[in-house]
C-alpha cells in the first residue's frame, strides 16, 4: 500500500490524532520537578533522533518526533497531571 493510499484510509479522527501524537506540545522544553526523567528520557531521545542527515533534510525533527513517539506520550501524560 503507498502512503498516499493509506493516509486515504485513514478517518479524520485517526489523522489528528496521529498528528497530535508527533506535535510538540505548548509547554516544550519546560517540565515539572516530577517530570524530570520521563522529560529528559525525551529531550534526549528527540535531539539524538531528529539529527538532518542531508542538507536541507526538512523531516529531521518529523521524523525524531515519530521515532520518539512513546518518550514524547509519558512526557505528556506526566506534564499534564494536576
């Protein structure tokens, strides 16, 4: 299946929700003194994956994000605690 017939598939509902999942949220790089690891554990995952690997590599912080999908969610599940 070519990305542009499963992006097709997808509802609305999935692509936002697939596109909030790779969004930086309001409050990077900021974090809450218990947030600490899960931030750093992030912070750190996203700077070493979103590296440009070509000059001009415009997806380098998409595709960081993406890859670091499951450290930027405890991120945002801890900041956003009461």
């Amino acid at each position: 299946m070519s990305p542009s017939t499963a992006a097709s598939s997808l509802s609305e509902q999935e692509i936002r929700k697939e596109i909030e999942s790779i969004t930086l949220p309001s409050y990077f790089p900021t974090y809450k003194q218990q947030c600490k690891e899960v931030a750093e554990n992030f912070f750190n995952c996203f700077s070493s994956r979103s590296i440009k690997t070509q000059k001009g590599d415009r997806l380098a912080g998409v595709n960081g994000l993406r890859q670091c999908s499951q450290e930027l969610s405890k991120y945002r599940e801890c900041m956003e605690q009461p």
